[in-house]
C-alpha cells in the first residue's frame, strides 16, 4: 500500500512540475529585435475571408475616407472599399468590372472622382457614393505601368491593336464624361514597335501645354529595345522634340517622369536621367546599376532615392550631382511617404522609416505578425504596398494580407 501511495505522489507531483513550467514558458520569437509595441494600432478591420489571405491595392487617402481593396487569389473581381478614417467601417464598395480584374491596374483621385485604368478599360467612379459615372473598353497597351495617366482634367492612354502593331496611338478623354479623341500617332520604324509611356504635362514658359512622354520601342526582328524621349507641343499640335535611343547600353525600364524647374528627371533600370525640356538636351546622367528598381521622392530641388538593394541616394535635380549616400537603407521598398522630416515605406514584410539622409530608425512587422494563426498576417500583403499617412491627424494606413489598419506615425 505504501509503495502504491509512493507512486501516486510521485506522478502527481511530476504532473504539476510540467504544468508549472508549461504555464512559465514564453513563445519563441525569431524577430525579438522587431519592436512592434511601437506601432499603436488606432483601428483594424479583417480584409480577408480566405486562408490565403487578400491583395490589396496601395490605400488612399482622400476627403471623402480611406480607399483599400480586397482580391482573394480566385476568379473574382476585386473589391474596392471606401472606409471611415475614424473607425475604418465600409461606406461603400464596388466591383463594376467589365472583366474581372486584380491589383495590376492604376489608380488615381481627382476631385471627388476614383480613376481606374488598366490595360483594356477605363472606369470613373464616384467617390460620393461609389457609382460607376463611365467605363469603357479599348484595344489594350500590353505594356507599361500605370496603364494611363491623369493629367489636368483628362484621362490619357497608349493604344495599339496587337503586339506587333507598328502603329500606336495616344488618346485623350475628359474624365467627367466619355469623349475619346486622338492626340497623336506613332508609327514604327526600322523594325521597332513604338509604345508610348510616361505621359507627363509641362507648361513652357513660352505658355503652351508640352505633353513629355518616352516611347519603349522594340524590335523582335533584332531583339533589341530602346527608348525615345518625346516632347508634343498641344498648342500647335507638333512634335516639339525627340531624344532617340537615351540608354543605347540597354532596355531600360519605363518609371514615371518628374517635372521641376523646366528639367525633366525619370529613371530606368541602369539609372537616373536629366533633361533640358526647353531644348531636349541632356543635363545630367547618374549610370550605376545600385539604382536597380529604385524609388524617389522629390523635395525642392533635392531628390531621395531608395533603391532595392540596400543604397539611400540625395541627388542635386539640377546637375545630378550625388549629395549623399547611405549604405545600410535595406532592400525592396515601395512607395516613399514623407512627413515631419523622415521618410516611410513598406520593404519586404516591414515598415521602415529613414532620416533625411537615409539612415533606417526603425523596422517593424505588422502589429498581427506575432498572433497565432488564423490571425497571423504580414506585411505589405501580396498587393502593392504603401503606407500613405493623413497630415492633419498624423495617422498611417495600411493593409496586410489579412487586415486593412489604421496606426499613429510611429515616432
């Protein structure tokens, strides 16, 4: 009996021991280096009623409340939601799609309008209450990203009828109604395809409207692409100028075109340009393949830039000449949001934040990162990421895989 009572005592007591020391562990965290109690999470909201999580495009932020969308990697459309900036619930949603469609197209505001456009269709939305005021369908531009621009109170797109169409057409349309019209026409030449890109508008001091735009020509007969810097005079309704072949070195990628003080400033895949839009001549050319998939943002005559693998760049627009260069700024990046002196982005599954020179201050991962699934979500989702942030209330906005949140600017 005794031995019986020796060996109940004994399991009992191991029994405790393990309980006991199950109830003190604490989970392993592999980024214990990843404050995250720092991101103060005003309001979140579920973005995603699948396992695998939802895209969603770049939030935007406008008077009206806060655009996020939701495309659950299935043959639907995807959703898009105007929220509450207070406490993120839906006002109103639509998916009024002539063909189902992800995040790969283009959004713009204007006024109190949402512009959608993606390689075939163009949709204008109210941002009042979510109606579709227009939408049509064209021939798509198989190429480019965004897939139209907004410039003024119109809408311009690249036009073509098939991939090996030697004739492409740029057209135009008020955004408050549909009235397509024709600018111009490219014709290809010498076996290149011409497709133009980057629409930007420019007011030249002599006052007529110059239409700034590069044409991505290519050559399947000899392989090889090239690109051409255009400028269309709108006044006289002329080519104005043409830079031909700017990177004979290589087809480098079509990024948007940055106008400020009369120089025209873009960047490719092997680095940044700088051109006279008075007289079509270069100034400047900043070659170097660390500026590889980079992102910018201008101030006065200063521009940043974070490229993909690890380098922060200031850059003097007027002579190219590097100011500074930070090395350590991390890989990947989207969008760059300034505010109060320091730069944000959302790299890989982090939000990061940069002084003025570059220097990273801080890494964090979504405040869901440490949740135990089916909570668990990183950032920047599998959409395109960004973290735009409302100046008046200095609240940031964001979506993951799983949720669309608000968080104060971390500091």
């Amino acid at each position: 009996m005794k031995y019986i009572t020796f060996i109940i005592v004994f399991f009992t007591t191991l029994i405790f021991l393990s309980c006991e020391k199950q109830i003190e562990s604490k989970p392993i965290c592999l980024y214990c280096n990843t404050d995250t109690s720092k991101l103060q999470l005003i309001w979140s909201e579920i973005n995603s009623n699948d396992s695998l999580g939802a895209r969603s495009m770049a939030p935007i932020i406008t008077d009206y409340g806060v655009l996020f969308s939701s495309y659950y990697h299935k043959d639907d459309a995807e959703v898009i939601s105007l929220r509450d900036k207070k406490d993120g619930h839906i006002i109103w949603s639509w998916n009024d799609w002539n063909v189902y469609t992800d995040v790969s197209v283009s959004h713009f505001v204007k006024d109190d309008k949402l512009i959608i456009l993606d390689h075939s269709h163009t949709y204008v939305i109210s941002l009042i209450d979510g109606q579709t005021i227009w939408k049509s369908s064209s021939r798509p531009n198989y190429y480019g990203n965004p897939q139209g621009w907004i410039e003024g109170d119109k809408i311009y797109k690249s036009l073509y009828r098939s991939l090996r169409d030697s004739v492409n057409k740029l057209i135009v349309s008020p955004i408050d109604h549909q009235e397509w019209d024709t600018v111009l026409t490219l014709v290809g030449k010498d076996s290149y395809i011409p497709d133009i890109q980057s629409v930007k508008l420019w007011m030249a001091p002599s006052g007529d409207s110059i239409l700034v735009f590069q044409n991505r020509s290519w050559s399947f007969k000899k392989t090889d692409g090239k690109i051409d810097l255009y400028a269309y005079n709108l006044s006289k309704r002329k080519i104005q100028w043409i830079k031909e072949d700017i990177d004979p070195d290589g087809n480098s990628h079509i990024y948007a075109i940055t106008i400020v003080n009369n120089i025209c400033v873009f960047n490719g895949s092997y680095g940044y340009y700088g051109f006279d839009l008075n007289t079509g001549n270069r100034l400047w050319q900043k070659k170097t393949s660390e500026l590889a998939l980079c992102i910018s943002y201008l101030i006065g005559d200063i521009l940043y830039v974070k490229s993909d693998n690890d380098i922060f760049l200031r850059l003097d627009v007027k002579t190219g000449r590097e100011l500074s260069r930070y090395t350590g700024a991390g890989n990947y990046a989207t969008s760059l949001v300034y505010f109060k002196n320091k730069f944000y982005c959302l790299a890989a599954d982090e939000l990061n934040s940069y002084d003025m020179y570059g220097k990273k201050l801080f890494s964090h991962k979504s405040p869901f990162y440490y949740k135990p699934l089916p909570y668990y979500s990183v950032f920047p989702g599998i959409g395109s990421g960004g973290c735009p942030i409302d100046p008046s209330t200095e609240l940031m906005y964001i979506a993951d895989e799983k949720y669309v949140m608000c968080i104060k600017v971390p500091q």
